[in-house]
C-alpha cells in the first residue's frame, strides 16, 4: 500500500478545505487537488493526478451541487456525482487503498417519520439526488472496499452554505423567509472532516476491507431549516450583530426547480458502532462557526 498523503479531490470546496485545515492542525499529511489538475469529468487527469500523488487514502469532495440547476443540466450532474466518481474509485482499486466517497440525505424522498437508517430505501425525488445514489453504486462496484458517508446540511465558513446565506441576507434585505416544514441535521464541515481523518486513521490500520458500507455521519440534534435559521440569527444578534425578521413558510410557498425531502434525518447508530465517531451537536458547532465569521469577516465575504 502507499504511504503517501491523503488525496482529496476537490480544492475549493467547504469539505475539502477543512479536510486541509484538520489535517495541517494534526500534522497529517494530506494534499486537495481540484480542477484543473483532477478534473473529476476526465479521466486522464483522474489517472495523472491519481498516479502523481500516489496517495495512501482518497477522500471524494469533488461533486455537483447545484440542486435546482441539475434538473436543467442533468447530463453534467451525472458527468461529476456518478462518473467522476466512478473514475476515483477505480483508481483507488488499482492502488489497493481505502476510498471515501460524500454522499447525501437527498437520496431519500423524506416520507419516513423517523430517522433513516442505512437499509431504508433510497428513492431520490431529484436529479441531484439520483445522481449521489448512482454514484454511491457506481463506487462500490468499482472499489468494493470503499466507503460511502451520507450526510446533510453542511456548513462552515467557508464557500456557499446556509450560514452565510442567511447572514448575508439579514444585512441585505427587511425579512427573510425559510421554510419550517423541513427536517433535518446542520452538519459543520469542520466536524465530518475530523471524522473522516479519525476513520482513515482506524483503516490505515489495515482490514479497511471489512468495514466496506455505506454509513450515514451527521451532527447530533434535529431542526427544521426556520429553526435553523432562527438560531443563526440569534446567535448573530448575542454577538452584538443586526439582523432582520425572519418569517417561517411552507415549501410549498418557496418556489424551487427541485423538490426537497420533508425528512432528512439520518440515523447514525451504525458509524458510533463500527468506529466509534460522534458528531457534536449542532447547536455548539454552530456557534464555533459564527465566532470564527465574527473574528474573520473576510470568510463572510468568499
């Protein structure tokens, strides 16, 4: 097996950024590569970048996600999240080192009462989410030992996310509306990428083979996407920040091309059980995130 760095496809990304971030804080080495050195849509820069880096781990940050746009460009949606993918896994194969593949809640139609486990089933209500569930097959056929994580509503402060949005709104518009029949997990960035390290640690440990599934990582504690907000908000406004009025809707009053799952929270008895991870709850997360966008406004702003 190699002992080379960890591989992260994707550079830009709010995953892969703390993944960077984490594994500088732990000395452990690990290098994010994105377009257009690993173009994820072509599979000789796949194989060049794979066979350059000849890493110890690939983690797959790299994906499409547009969720709305991909029910117009449905053929580039599937181009990143189902064969880019592909490509990855067989380059991970052929070096014989263990793959995590990104995956999402939105490959469930959000019927279920109650939290969805990993032998639910999957039943996208989108192009979005068919394509992370092809992905999600697409991987394992082609490097049966990797794992697939699903996970939800990500956020940091980095790149495009909720957070930022409903900040960025509160200092631009007199209110803000967000639906409140959606429920879900807010998942930082910051907290799945020390995961996924902790994982890659316990495989690189050997037998990663064994541990082979698709596993679902999200923070502890459920909101609706209003609750969410509400919380950002406060949180904001005890930090000494303006903010606007905030109305709740139903999704069916919030136009979108695609339409969401009302449920997507996601049960994670079995990631606790095979290795022993965690997420903290969301409500702490959230405000180490703020504090961090309070201290360095500049990440408000990219």
């Amino acid at each position: 097996m190699s002992t080379g760095p960890i591989l992260v496809a994707g550079r830009s990304g709010q995953l892969a950024r703390c993944l960077v971030e984490s594994a500088a804080q732990r000395g452990t080495p690990l290098v994010a590569v994105g377009r257009p050195e690993l173009d994820v849509e072509d599979a000789r820069s796949v194989e060049h970048a794979v066979r350059t880096v000849e890493p110890s781990a690939v983690v797959n940050a790299a994906a499409y996600t547009a969720v709305d746009r991909a029910e117009s460009e449905p053929a580039r949606a599937f181009s990143v999240n189902r064969d880019g993918a592909e490509r990855l896994a067989v380059e991970a194969q052929r070096l014989g080192v263990p793959l995590i593949q990104i995956s999402t809640d939105y490959v469930f139609d959000g019927r279920k009462s109650s939290p969805y486990t990993e032998e639910d089933a999957a039943l996208p209500l989108g192009v979005y989410g068919r394509s992370k569930l092809e992905g999600e097959g697409a991987v394992r056929n082609a490097c049966p030992a990797a794992l697939v994580l699903r996970t939800s509503w990500i956020y940091s402060p980095y790149g495009h996310n909720f957070v930022k949005t409903m900040l960025r709104l509160s200092e631009t518009r007199d209110h803000v509306r967000v639906v409140q029949d959606q429920w879900g997990s807010p998942t930082a960035a910051n907290d799945l990428a020390n995961a996924i390290l902790d994982i890659l640690g316990q495989l690189g440990r050997g037998g990663f083979s064994s541990r082979a599934s698709v596993y679902h990582l999200v923070a502890q504690g459920e909101t609706t996407w209003h609750g969410f907000a509400s919380t950002i908000f406060a949180g904001w406004a005890e930090r000494g920040r303006p903010v606007t009025r905030l109305t709740p809707i139903r999704s069916a009053e919030y136009p979108a091309a695609a339409r969401r799952p009302a449920n997507s929270r996601l049960d994670c008895g079995k990631i606790e059980r095979q290795f022993g991870i965690r997420l903290p709850p969301w409500l702490r997360s959230l405000d180490a995130c703020l504090d961090r966008l309070l201290a360095e406004p500049e990440l408000q702003r990219c």
